[in-house]
C-alpha cells in the first residue's frame, strides 16, 4: 500500500498554479458589483481550488496568498479613496494572509480524504463537501478574526441576481457559499476520475444543483404595508468634505421639504445625517421635534451620541411630544480603524499621522436591533452592520416586519462599495423575507421588496427622497432559525472533519508501515 502521507499528483505546476490562482482572484472581484457577473463566481473558485490540489503546506499557501491579495487589493481598493494606500494595502494583505493560511486546509482535505474514502462515489460528494465546507469556514474566519473580521467579499452575496439566489432563504449567506464551491469541486472531481460514461457519480452532485436553483424563497407571512419616507440628502458628510455649522442637516432637511404633506408612517434618515448629538443639542431636538409634529410621524434618524465618556455610532426613535429619543440603537459593530482604533498604541508607531485622525473611539452597542413603532416593529442596521449575520439575525428573531439600514458611504464616492453593500441589504431581504429600505447620504439607496427586487432607489451623488407603500412580512425563514447553527457545522464542523480525517489517515499510515509483507506486522531483516 503507497505511503499513507503521499500527495496527490498537482493538477498545475506550482508557477503557474500562483499565476493561475493571481487569475482566480481578479476574476472573483468581476462577480460582484458594479460587474455583478455571477457567473463568474463558479469559474473563479474552480480555478482556486484546482491551484490547491498536490500541494504541501507551504505550496498551499503560497497559491491561497496569490490568490487572495489578487481579490483584495481589487475589491477592498475603496478602502484608500481618501486616506491612501497604506490602510488598503494593510487590509488587503492581512485577508490575504488569512485566506492563505485557510487554503492549506483545503489542500490537506485533497491529500488527505481520498486516501481514506477512495471510492469514486466519495470523490464526488464528500470530497467537494469538505472542501466546500473548509472554503464557508475561511468565510467565517475572516470574517470573526481579528478586531471581530470584515466579512466583506463573500461568495454568497455575489449569488444575489442568480437563479439561486432564493436558496439564502433556506441556507443563509453562508450556505450559498457552500453550496457554490460544493458544485465547482464536485465537477472537478468528476473531470479528475475520468469515468465519462458513469453518470451514476454525477446524480448527487446534479441533485444538489437542481434543487438549489428550482427551490422557491421559503414563504414569509404577509402582514400589510407601511407607507415609508426615506431621504438622501447628499450632504458634506465624507471625512474630509468641508462644511460649516449644520450643514449636513440642512442638507436632509432640504430633502425631506417635499414629503411635508404627505401621508408616511415613518420618516427614515440615514447614518450621519446630522452634525450634532440631538441627545445634548437642545436646537437640533428641536428642529426633529418640529419635523416629526409637521409630518406627523416618527422619526428613525441618526447620528453621534455621547453618553458619560463614552461615543457611540446611533441610530434614534424620535417622537413629537414624547421623551426623545424613545428608543436607541447603537452600532454593534464599529469599523476598527476607521470608527476606534484597537491597540492604538502599537499601530500609532507605525503610522501615526493615519492614527492621529480618529479621534473619537466608538463603543460598540449592546441593545437589540429593534424598533417598536407601535403597530411595527422595525429591524436595524448601521452601515457595516449589514454584512454581520448576527445583527440581521437578531433582528428578525427580534419581531421585525421590516428592515431599515442606515449608512454614510462619503467617503467612498465614487468606488463600488455602495453597490457592493446593497448587494447585502438585498440579500438580507431574501435571506430574511422581509422587505428592506436602504438609505445612505450620499447613495445608492432603495427600497427592496422580500424577494429582494427593487420597489424604489435613489442614484448616488443626488439629492432626494423615496416614498412607497414597504411590504411587512412576520415568520421566521429557515436561515434565520437555523442559518447560525448551520454556519457552525458547515464551516467549523468540517475543520474538525479535516482533523479526524488526517488523524485516520495517519494512524492507517502507521500501521501500514508497521506490518508485513503478509499483513502479520513482522518484518524480516536483510
């Protein structure tokens, strides 16, 4: 029996598997907006794992490195729109780092589990299925590790125009994900065995397939409409965009004068609409005062709260006549290096004018992402709070009939990051059933519906406002009730397979090694 620690033959040679893999990651970026070829999405992770198979750990990294610095620098390269290189080269190269030390895992799942399972049945399902699940799992790492992740860049959200788009119902982003690269190793697979004519070997893989683009969103329960006003007012609010006292406010207030008369249930403002703490600022409350008894309806709004030493990032319920705000939401999630910086003292060294210019440090929030308007209840986002499953999740546990994301992407005029967030917030709407109003001050806004079509939007670098009857939805989809549990299994459940199987393989090994020529476990000497 061959040597239990041998390596499958490279399927590339190793330059031009890192050429090949620098291919892989470039091609990836062009799946998500603005391209939004999802097509490409299959190709791409084909070409990546066809890099990994042979391959020892070092090699591994090595292709899993090129692979993800050639996707990072492209796809996060809104990162330096106003501050430089130096924090999109940064980020780039530790997702590329993390993504490289993940890609030995798969190269490990390639060596290892057709030693212990070589029948072709298991080539083509439990093969892919492990690969695919230590893929969900590098997904899940990046987006944990360090300083709580940046789960940006996902396979799933790259799905949202394709036919199965309507399996995150079922699955959650992170299944999409699994179910993508399960599909391109699974093909792979089949390719390597060479049995052309043994179509029994692609019935698993085609059913998994077939069900995932024919299965139907998982039905919410419709539960009437809400008549919602939202506003991009396009104000000064980037980081470096000069203004002077009040400005962005009046900026959305400009925006908001033509929904004075009409009819809305609830007016809804985007992340850093206003320039002063409305909690501390007795005329900006009282302006939101004002504006809420003229429209007659409450008020989502947001802004820069302080309470004792402590900033945080907010979102507000605010009501004409009651004790305002009548509810808080504070961002979950704050930016490290953008909202806080984390071990301030150690990154100062290296860069302090970029340290220098974040002064405030933003608490994370700890209330739940949830607004009671009475007869509804509304589920939140701020910005990047979006691309974290918990709070998407939270919510809809929550009781919320609809979400509303509130962001401020000024500092990223002109790049994909706007487009590349609404691809979120529409697949939350699947994900979750529910509709979702996204609304930034700058753009690009809309209104979603549940199946994640667009009821109502704003283009970016305009002024101006939506206003629709938003479709409410109650029940639970099966990735919001079990979507956490099976992010677990898919992805840190198949690293622990990984481990059992090397484990296995190695023991087989060992007492391979160990016996006879005839199986007694004595050798002879020469």
């Amino acid at each position: 029996m061959p040597d239990a620690r041998a390596l499958p033959r490279p399927v590339l040679p190793l330059g031009i598997a890192t050429f090949a893999a620098v291919v892989a990651g470039a091609l990836l970026t062009t799946a998500f907006p603005a391209l939004s070829w999802w097509p490409m999405a299959f190709v791409a992770v084909a070409l990546a794992l066809l890099t990994l198979i042979g391959r020892r750990a070092w090699a591994a990294f090595l292709v899993g490195f090129a692979f993800g610095i050639a996707f990072f620098l492209i796809n996060v390269s809104f990162t330096g729109r106003y501050l430089g290189p130096v924090p999109w080269v940064a980020l780039s190269v530790l997702e590329a780092l993390l993504t490289a030390a993940a890609s030995v895992t798969i190269a490990w799942a390639y060596r290892w589990m057709p030693r212990l399972l070589p029948a072709r049945w298991a080539r083509v399902t439990l093969l892919p299925a492990l690969v695919a699940g230590l893929w969900t799992m590098r997904e899940l790492l990046l987006g944990t590790f360090p300083y709580g992740g940046f789960p940006w860049g996902r396979i799933g959200i790259t799905q949202v125009n394709a036919p199965l788009a309507q399996a995150a119902s079922w699955v959650g982003v992170n299944g999409v994900t699994f179910l993508v690269v399960f599909v391109c190793a699974a093909v792979i697979e089949y390719a390597r065995i060479r049995r052309w004519r043994d179509v029994r070997l692609l019935i698993a893989p085609a059913l998994v397939a077939i069900v995932t683009v024919a299965i139907p969103q998982f039905p919410t329960t419709p539960a009437g409409t809400l008549r919602v006003g939202a506003v991009q007012g396009n104000g000064p609010t980037g980081y470096f965009d000069r203004r002077g006292p009040n400005d962005v406010l009046q900026a959305q207030l400009d925006a908001t004068a033509p929904l004075l008369g009409e009819h809305l249930d609830v007016l809804l403002w985007p992340e850093g609409s206003m320039d002063t703490d409305p909690t501390q600022n007795a005329t900006t409350a009282a302006v939101l005062d004002g504006l809420s008894s003229e429209l007659d309806a409450p008020l989502i709004v947001a802004a820069v709260t302080q309470r004792g030493e402590e900033y945080f990032n907010s979102s507000l319920l605010w009501k004409a006549g009651a004790q305002n705000p009548v509810q808080t939401y504070d961002k979950r999630h704050p930016v490290p290096f953008g909202e806080y910086v984390p071990d301030r003292w150690l990154y100062h060294f290296f860069a302090p004018d970029l340290i220098d210019l974040i002064q405030r440090e933003y608490t994370p929030g700890t209330s739940a992402p949830v607004f009671d308007l009475g007869d509804v209840k509304v589920g939140l986002a701020i910005c990047f709070d979006v691309i974290y499953d918990d709070v998407i999740t939270d919510g809809a546990k929550g009781g919320a009939e609809v979400f509303m994301f509130q962001t401020n992407n000024a500092d990223f005029r002109g790049t994909d990051e706007n487009l590349q967030q609404l691809a979120f917030a529409r697949m939350r709407a699947i994900e979750t059933g529910r509709s979702v109003v996204n609304i930034s001050t700058v753009g690009t806004s809309q209104m979603i519906a549940p199946d994640g079509s667009e009821i109502a939007g704003l283009k970016a670098d305009t002024a101006g406002h939506m206003l629709d009857d938003v479709p409410l939805r109650t029940g639970l989809t099966p990735a919001v009730v079990i979507g956490p549990t099976l992010a677990l299994v898919l992805g840190w459940g198949s690293l622990l397979a990984l481990v059992l199987c090397g484990a296995l393989v190695l023991r087989n090994g060992r007492k391979t090694k160990d016996a006879g020529p005839d199986g007694t476990g004595i050798r002879e000497k020469n």
